[in-house]
C-alpha cells in the first residue's frame, strides 16, 4: 500500500539513485543470453527500466516485470510507452508479489532482481520462488543492500527532526541486509542456488538540497511529512535546507554499500 501512495515519487526521486547499479545488472546476464536465453522475469520491477533496457539491448527476449504495487505497474506500463510498438510488445506486467510467483516451474531463463529482496517478508522464500520458476541451468541475478555506509544529509535530518522537536529514525537494521557479499552468496546457496558468486559494489549519487529535501517529502518520508501541519512542515523544511546548504562538498553526496550476486539453478536435482 505504501507504494501505491508513493510511486510517482519513487519515480522521480529514488529510482535515478539508483538506476545505473540496476541496469548493470544486465551485464551480469550477458553470457546467459548469448548462449540462447529469452526468457527474463524481472522480480519487482518498479517503473519498468529494467525490463525497457533489456528488451532494447536485446531484440530476441521477452521480459515478464512483477510488482506487488499496481501504482508501480501503472507507472512502468507509462514509461515503456516510450519504446517502439514491437519492442514494447516483448514486455509484459503482472501484480503479484516475490514470494508467490504466478508462474510455472521452469518458466523463465533469466531472473532479475534489483533493491528488492530488503522490502520482502522473507528473503529465503523469495529466493526459492526464483528458483522454482527457473528452468534448469537458469540464471539468477540480483543487486541489493549491504549492511553499513553513512549518508552525512541523513545525519543533518536527524538534526532537523529533533530541532523541531520530532524523533528521528531509527534505520538500523530496519530491512535485515547481508554484512558482507559473503553472507549473500550463503542465502543463494541456502535457497538452492549452485556456481554462486557474489561482489561489493556501491550506489553513487550526488544530490542537490532541494533534491534531497523532494526525496524526504515526496518519497522516503512522505508520511511524515504529509501529517505535519503547515506551519510545522515549512519551519521543517527551512531548517533542513539551511543545515544542507551547510553541509560540505561530499555531505550530499549518497555512497552506499551494495551486493551483487548470481546463482544457477542446477540442471540435475
């Protein structure tokens, strides 16, 4: 429900942040796809453009995007208008959610997933749901969160929220990722994956105030800001600014921690 309210503003504040992490997945399936596979399901696909750069890259797949939100879906229905008829003929849109795949044992090739697995009740059972629709020798591919990394604007908000007499957040281990790319190849292997390997990277973003300012209201805590009264959200609003106009030159810049990691469903049991 919370991304229905929010996906425009996932749209144009969060998923630029971290987009170019996303589509390198495709990198990551490149071998896969040579070698004859078509068939990609995109878990959580979001505002589409990961399923819109796949079906670019390449004119023989057929991309299958799932998302729980259909306000995401709507979303990535408009953005892939923008792709030529034939090429937006090979993308297809599905409400349903990571753990309960509408799908067939065997069905994809390929399966992608992107900043997702922090947002599901269960991480094993989304990783089994995967498993199950790959066919043998299939390939899965995910980026996702590492425990750790600091953000000093996120510093500078906790300041402006008790300035205002609010409480801050707490994030700490508020979605359960992995500390290492270690731990994240144990979860593959767990939920049955084989010839696992998974590597550090980071999310890389440069903000401006203002920027960071739209982020906050309109998408990470729009709720927050949507029941403060008018008055209270202004004074907020200014005194956030000024403290991220004071920041130094990297404080608005976002280096986050990331872990992307592969597996295969094996082609005997």
């Amino acid at each position: 429900m919370r991304y229905d309210r929010i996906a425009e503003g996932y749209a144009r504040w969060w998923a630029p942040v971290h987009r170019p992490a996303t589509l390198a997945l495709l990198d990551e399936i490149e071998p896969a796809v040579t070698d004859g596979a078509t068939r990609i399901l995109d878990v959580g696909c979001g505002t589409g453009a990961l399923a819109a750069a796949a079906v670019e890259r390449w004119p023989g797949a057929r991309v299958t995007g799932v998302d729980a939100s259909a306000a995401m879906l709507a979303v990535a229905s408009r953005e892939l208008g923008d792709l030529d008829g034939t090429t937006r003929d090979r993308v297809s849109l599905v409400q349903a959610t990571a753990d309960r795949l509408p799908f067939a044992d065997g069905d994809f090739d390929i399966v992608l997933t992107a900043f997702v697995l922090q947002l599901v009740p269960s991480r094993y059972r989304a990783l089994r749901e995967a498993r199950r629709v790959l066919a043998p020798g299939g390939t899965l591919a995910h980026a996702a969160w590492l425990a750790g990394g600091s953000f000093p604007a996120d510093d500078a908000y906790a300041d402006a929220l008790i300035a205002a007499g609010l409480e801050p957040r707490d994030g700490a281990g508020a979605h359960d990722e992995p500390r290492s790319p270690a731990e994240a190849a144990a979860q593959l292997r767990r939920a049955g994956f084989s010839r696992v390997s998974a590597r550090r990277d980071e999310v890389d973003h440069r903000f401006a105030p203002e920027g960071f300012l739209a982020f906050l209201a309109r998408f990470d805590d729009e709720e927050l800001f949507a029941t403060l009264e008018p008055a209270a959200r202004a004074a907020l609003e200014a005194d956030l600014l000024a403290r991220l106009r004071a920041l130094p030159p990297d404080g608005l810049r976002m280096r986050l921690p990331i872990v992307v990691a592969t597996g295969r469903r094996a082609t005997r049991p």
